[in-house]
C-alpha cells in the first residue's frame, strides 16, 4: 500500500485566526490561556481535515507561535543571554522577546530581536538561531510532545516534523569569537537523542527530519558531518524519513540515499530530473517518498501525469512508496473553498492547501485502489482542468506572444552606450553635483488609507479619490520642493503595495481574498496569481505622474515596478517559463515607459527591489537567471530616447557576486541600500569600476532615527573615496512609506544639507 503524508500544514489558519490572536495577545488584549487555546482548536482542526482529506500521516511540529526555526532554538536551550532569565525555563514571554525585542522599561534594560532571514527561496523568514563557541544544549521546551499528545488523544496517526542537525546549524550564526559551527554538532547530536526517546515513549513510529541543505552546494565538511550526525542518531530509536526540498540533490544524491535512516523525501515539481535516477541509488529498505503535488504555489495538480511516475515508482518499490506534496504547505494559501468572489473557471485550476492535501491523499488511493469511482472521477475532473486551461482563451492571447516573438535583441538595447546617454541627460537635467532624490514613497499616513479604503469600499466616488491623492501628491511635491530635492517623486500616496498596484491593472492577474500566506510571525502577505498571458490594457501611472510634473518646475521622477520583482513576488504559471512570464511583464511595463516619457517625464525609476533574491539556491543555475533577469529589465529600459534617464533600485545589499550583471542591466542610475554597511557595499561597484551613476543610501529608512547631517556627509565622503564623484546620487536606502512625515522631513533636510557641503568640498 502506498501511504499519503503530508510534510507540514499552514498554521495561520484559514481566516488568519492565529495572527489575529497573537497580535491580540501582544496588545494583552487575551490572556495566554486564550491564546493557547485557539492554537490548540487551529491544530485540531487542521488534523481532521488532514485526515479527512484521505492522509495516512499527520505532521505534527507544523505549528509554531511564531517560526519554526525559533521554536527548535527554544527546544534545544538556545536562548541568547539578553533573554534568558537564570536558572528558568524559557516561557512563551521568551519566545515572543527573542522573536519581536524587548523594549527598555525603567526596571529592565532592552533587547534587540534576534535577525530574521529569508528560509531558502520563499518568502517566508526565520529568525536567525545564535551560535556561541561554549553553547551548550539542553532539551528545554516540550511544545512538540505535548502536541503529539494532543494529536494522539484526538485518534490521530502522528508523524512528528523536525528540522535537522546540520540544517538548523547551517541556518545559524556565529556570534561573539569566530568558530567553526559544525563544532557544535557533537554537543547537539545527544538533544535530538532524548527527543526522538521521548518521542518513542509516547508511541510514535516515524518522525520526518527536514534537511533541505542537502539540496545546497555543501563543503566537504559538511557533507562528512552529515555521515557522522546520522551514523550516531541510526541507534536512537524511531524510523526516520530525512526530507529535502526546494532543490535538488544533485551531487548529494549519493550522500542522502545512504544516510542509516528508513525513508527519504525529495522534492519532483522543483527537481524532476531526480527521478528515475533515484531508484537506482535507493538502498532496498528504504521509503521513498514522493513530493509530487507542488507545495509553494496555487495550482491543481496534473494527476494524470503524476500518476504515471507514481506508478512506475510503485512498480519498482511496491509498499516502500510513500506519496507527498513537494514540501511542507506553510507556502500555500489555506483553503480554496473560502473563495467566494473568484469565477467558477479560474477557481477550478486553483488549490490551496486543503485541497492539496485532498491531491495527496488521491494520488496514494489511484494506485493502491485504482478502479474506485472515487479515484476515476478525480482523474476524470483533472483531465477537464488541465484541458480547459491548455486551451482557455483567458489564458493564451495570440497578440502577447506574437509580440513576444517579434522581439529582437535590439528591443533590449538602449540606443546608444551609457557613455553617450549621460552626456546628453546631463545636458537636458541639468543637475549638480551630488543630485538629491528619494526612492519613490512618502509616509502613508492614515489619512492616505483610510482614503483608499472608501474608495474600495464605493464610499468615495472615484472623482472625490482623485481629489484625495491628487492633495496628496500637491502635499509631497510642496514638501520636497521647500526641502531644495533635486529629483521629486509623487510620493505613491495611490499605492497599497508596488506589486499589487500593478498587478490589478494588468490582464493576466487574478486576486484572492483569502489566498494569505506567513511571511513572518503574524505578518501573512497575499501574493497576486499570474494566470494567463500578461497585457497592459491601458496606462497605468501617466496621469498621476504627469499630475505631479505639473505642480512643479523641478524634475518629477516616474515610479514603475520592475518585471522580476513583479514575477518574484506574485505566484508564477506553472504552463510557461519563469523567463517569458519575466518578457511578458516586461513588455507590457515597457510600455508605461514610453508612455511616460511621451508624457513629458524626464527620469522614470523601474524597482527590482526582488532582482537578487530570485537567485536560484544553487551556484550552477545562477548565471542562467541572472541573464533573464537582466535581459527582462532591459527589455522593458530600453524604449526611450537617449536623453530620457532610467533609475533602478534595488534594496539589496551584497551586490559582490552579482555586480557583472548589475552593469549589465545598464540602468543610467541605481539606488542601493548602503548605510548600515558604513558604504562597504560600495566596494563591489568600485572593483568592478561601475560605469553608471549610482545613488549609495545615506540613511536607514527601517528605523525613525534621525542621523545629523554630518553622519550622511561623512557616508558620502566614504562613498567618494570609492567612485568618481560625478557617478555619485544622493538619496535614502529605501522608500519613506513606513516612517512618520516629521522624522521624514528632518532626515531629507540633513540629507540636502549634507549634499549641499559635499558640493563644497568637491
Ligand atoms: N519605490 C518603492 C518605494 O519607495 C521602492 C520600494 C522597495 O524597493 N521595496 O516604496
Ligand atoms: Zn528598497
């Protein structure tokens, strides 16, 4: 019998029940109690539908109050010094400090939160566990017991989820006097021990160890360690199936077939090519589980043609097939059936988790029992899907993708070289030295929300929201002109997100009301759905822009969102390339451009604030992305005159291994983030002797400190020493969006204060 299991469920809950009652909590608008007790209904209820669902299994370990990384940093005693109180337990007051910071109060001194990071490719973020050289381990947090109890005495068959020894200590950080982190290990090694005796005595059979490293470029070292942790934990009681994802096991396919453990887990949609080459190097007691049903996007799974690996797989290992989503469904969205405004076709390509886990559950059934009805009206239902979506008008437009074949290199090629282009801006713009310009977003006060509330809302009419922004742009532009900026923006007063505000006016784009997913602890964000062929039916910012040039003399800066960020932070089609969904976007952007450069707009800024993080995990794919990458910037930079001046901006720091094809988008000017690097970022640019102009941020825009003008003068010195002055902008590291307008308007006139005397100075 092949057996469905499922690596992890989303815990935020379908209505974000969890978020609403933290965030709750925090306020201390519940007690603990309460808290405690709608996390407990959550799990209970996303057990049953799991078995309901059909699953054999039910992860348990899935949920966490915040992160999963920091619950295992709880589990093991790591709990950094600022937090931890002698000689006691940590207690969810721990969890919460560690995750959020504790503020300075007149009886205890503050502490900073621990780092967060992105968890892999996704979107969702950890916080950082914190490595010291004499860390010691000790089991300190029963969470994962006392929720394998609460599953078992529901009637549940539990399979709890870990992470593993080497991917937490690979997610770590070194703090304090360096070390080698694998030094830890041994020290580790006995924690997961007692947890997986104790998991023994409360009755469990299998746990699921997660180990996505091993879909990385790993050291040698690493790769030894893995053999040393496994060999030690083989005596630990348990049977335990080792998951990865994300990637796939390339060069450490040999390494992860062969670990001491009963069962391995790979990933099929992000690495296909892993099958059949897997069942060769399997050992012949081994599970293998299949991740066949994509855990990180929204789209009903292909049955038929999972079908067909599943069952040459059960042909080859019989019972030992174990069926799964790709990877744990805390990247999806929850349930689909709460889709209540979306139109019945689109609907019937989606599924969201719930109906994933259903996907899994019918995959096991079609082979262990393919002649029910059950399992043939499945199939039949995903014949009619796929069918209606290869062939749906809304999907496919003859008109993109004849104007995506017609491209030519040419298209993504400005006119004439950069050498040639900032003469004649320079000439046109008539800028000094160290030209001043923000980002593209001023504060979003209330007001601003409240305003595109209404009007969503039908409680402003579209002429009174007009109104509304239009003020607020005069606002901006009135601002920024007093402050002596250079370059203005409009300030985006009309944007609730720089992907979104695009997306809805795209064709191609479809929207959820439900569809949310963690970001970081309460913190869910609802990514857009791409699902056909991407157009532009009409101008999207022209009139808002050409607005704001009107309110003023000096040089008003367009603000469109790049096409790798738009594609990044949206979920992708799974029926076309990640790069032509990048063209599509990119042409259809292009054309905003050139209408705003017909508009009379001098500086138009395209965002790829998203450009490094699409960065495959894996060294050998980079280039292959980088050169999409850049080409669909490019694509959608290059249908302006000479003299019309294209910015970019890229919040991302670490611009080292990139920098080639940074140059290579050819954009006349960047804005990076670089304050907080005291200007070291810049070192990438200087090496690589970057021709274009480049805007080095002065001042962090994550925090409401106001730094004098002689720090941002200082930064700018730092930032000359590294790169000809006449490259140079001056500007903060990001959008102003989150900050306050009083904090705003004392930082940008120490910013103007500060260009101003390096003017002097050069
Ligand atoms: N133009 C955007 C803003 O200023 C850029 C934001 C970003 O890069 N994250 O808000
Ligand atoms: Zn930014």
């Amino acid at each position: 019998m092949a057996l469905a299991h499922n690596l992890g469920f989303p815990r935020i809950g379908g209505d974000r029940e969890l978020k609403k009652a933290v965030e709750a909590y925090w306020k201390g608008d519940i007690s603990e109690d309460c808290l405690r007790q709608v996390g407990r209904e959550l799990r209970a209820q996303h057990w049953q539908l799991q078995k309901e669902a059909g699953l054999d299994l039910v992860p348990v370990g899935d949920f966490a109050w915040y992160d999963q990384v920091l619950t295992h940093s709880l589990t093991f005693g790591v709990v950094p010094e600022r937090f931890a109180k002698a000689g006691e337990k940590p207690t969810l007051e721990t969890l919460f400090a560690m995750a959020r910071g504790v503020v300075e109060s007149s009886c205890c001194g503050g502490a900073h939160a621990q780092e967060m990071t992105k968890w892999f490719d996704t979107n969702y973020h950890y916080l950082v566990p914190e490595l010291t050289a004499d860390l010691e381990f000790s089991l300190s947090w029963e969470q994962l017991f006392e929720e394998v109890d609460e599953a078992l005495a529901l009637g549940h068959k539990v399979k709890p989820v870990v992470i593993g020894p080497l991917t937490w200590l690979w997610l770590g950080k070194v703090k304090g006097e360096e070390f080698d982190k694998l030094d830890l290990l041994e020290r580790l090694l006995p924690v997961y021990g007692q947890i997986f005796q104790r998991l023994a005595a409360q009755g469990v059979e299998w746990v699921q160890i997660d180990e996505p490293i091993l879909g990385l470029d790993l050291p040698q070292d690493w790769k030894n360690a893995f053999e040393r942790a496994y060999n030690l934990l083989q005596r630990e009681p348990l049977k335990k199936l080792v998951a990865t994802y994300f990637s796939g096991l390339e060069d450490n396919l040999g390494l992860a077939a062969g670990l001491p453990v009963d069962g391995l887990h790979l990933d099929l949609v992000r690495a296909p090519e892993q099958y059949p080459t897997i069942l060769d190097r399997l050992p012949a007691y081994k599970i293998l589980s299949l991740g066949v049903v994509n855990g990180r996007n929204v789209w009903r799974c292909d049955l038929e043609k999972v079908l067909a690996t599943l069952q040459h797989a059960q042909e080859r290992l019989g019972d030992r097939l174990w069926v799964a989503p790709s990877c744990s469904l805390l990247h999806s969205p929850v349930d689909l059936e709460r889709e209540d405004q979306l139109d019945e076709e689109l609907k019937s390509w989606l599924a969201f988790a719930v109906q994933k886990t259903e996907e899994v559950a019918i995959l096991a059934q079609a082979l262990n029992n393919p002649d029910s009805a059950k399992v043939q009206a499945a199939l039949e239902q995903s014949r009619q899907v796929q069918e209606s979506r290869a062939n749906s008008p809304r999907i496919h437009k003859p008109e993109v993708q004849a104007r995506l074949a017609a491209v030519t290199p040419k298209d993504s090629q400005r006119t004439s070289p950069f050498a040639e282009r900032i003469k004649l801006q320079r000439e046109r713009l008539d800028l000094p030295l160290f030209p001043t310009t923000t980002i593209g977003s001023f504060p979003q006060t209330q007001a601003i929300r409240a305003a595109r509330l209404a009007f969503r809302q039908g409680k402003l009419n579209e002429a009174e929201y007009k109104h509304a922004m239009q003020t607020e742009i005069q606002h901006a532009v009135r601002v920024q002109e007093a402050l002596d900026l250079d370059v203005l923006v409009h300030g985006e007063a009309e944007r609730n997100d720089m992907v979104e505000y695009f997306a809805e006016q795209l064709d191609g784009y479809l929207f959820t009301r439900f569809g949310w997913v963690q970001s970081y602890g309460s913190r869910c964000v609802k990514p857009a759905v791409i699902y056909g062929d991407i157009s532009r039916p009409q101008a999207m910012t022209v009139e808002w822009i050409a607005y704001a040039q009107q309110q003023t003399g000096k040089i008003m800066k367009g603000m469109l969102t790049g096409p790798v960020t738009m594609l990044m932070w949206s979920f992708p089609r799974e029926d076309l390339s990640r790069k032509q969904q990048a063209q599509q976007l990119a042409l259809a952007i292009r054309d905003e451009v050139v209408d705003l450069e017909t508009a009379g707009i001098k500086i138009i800024q395209i965002d790829e604030a998203a450009f490094r993080e699409g960065l495959p995990l894996r060294r050998a794919d980079w280039q292959v992305y980088l050169d999409w990458a850049t080409e669909a910037f490019r694509l959608t930079a290059s249908g302006v005159q000479d003299a019309t001046q294209i910015h970019t901006h890229m919040c991302y720091s670490e611009f080292n291994d990139v920098i080639a094809s940074i140059a290579a988008m050819d954009a006349d000017v960047i804005t990076i983030e670089t304050s907080r690097s005291q200007m070291e970022l810049l070192d990438a640019f200087e090496s690589f002797h970057y021709p274009n102009d480049i805007g080095p941020g002065v001042y962090d825009i994550h925090s409401p400190r106001v730094p004098d003008s002689e720090e941002m003068a200082n930064l700018l010195r730092k930032a000359a020493q590294r790169l000809p002055v006449e490259q140079l902008w001056v500007n903060p590291d990001c959008g102003l969006k989150t900050r306050g307008w009083p904090e705003t308007k004392a930082a940008l006139e120490h910013m103007v204060k500060a260009a101003k005397q390096l003017r002097k100075e050069y």
